[in-house]
C-alpha cells in the first residue's frame, strides 16, 4: 500500500506557448537564374537547421507566364535534390509578379496566399 502521507490521485501540467506560425523567409520579383540559386541556397539552410519545417514556395505570376513558373519550379527541386519533399509550390495568378518564401515549422499551418 501507500504510506498514509502519500496522495492517493494525480495531475498532470502542461505548459502551453505561443501558437507555431508560419515564417516569411524571402519575396522577391523577378530576377536571373544565378541569383534565384542564391536564395535557394539560403533555403537550404534554413530548412537543415529544423528537419521537420517544410517550405512553402508560392509564385504570383501573370496568366500568361504559368508555363515559365512551371519551369522554374522544376529547376528549384533539381537544386533541391533529396530534400524536394520538404517544398511546396503554389501558383498563383496575379498581375505582379512576385515570389513568396515561408518557413512552416512542424505544427504551424500552412500560410494563406
């Protein structure tokens, strides 16, 4: 049995911190190949310091220019290798054309284009 100055029942505690928020990383408008791979490196950084974060790449392009998003999300995964199942892509239609980078750690929902 139980010494008589034992509780006989138990609690739990858990601590609850700020709500994970998605993370914008980069935005940017159009711009060559090489500095595009730049910032692509720096991607790469970003997501070996987290190993379950993912990232969320959405490209605001015109209508017409879709095709050229397609091409350049297929030469984004090729420097990503292995570590292309961590990214998403999004197009999105817009008339400025600009691309948004978001961090989402695991837990975090996803941001909203």
């Amino acid at each position: 049995g139980l010494p008589a100055n034992c509780v006989d029942h138990a609690s739990n505690t858990v601590e609850f911190g700020p709500p994970l928020v998605s993370i914008l990383l980069d935005r940017y408008g159009r711009g060559s190949w090489a500095s595009e791979r730049k910032r692509i490196n720096r991607w790469k950084s970003e997501l070996k310091r987290d190993p379950y974060a993912q990232l969320n790449v959405y490209m605001y392009v015109q209508a017409n220019r879709i095709a050229q998003a397609d091409s350049r999300v297929r030469k984004i995964k090729e420097v990503f290798g292995l570590e292309q199942s961590r990214l998403t892509f999004r197009t999105v239609p817009s008339k400025q054309e600009t691309t948004k980078v978001y961090l989402v750690p695991a837990g975090a929902e996803n941001p909203i284009p």
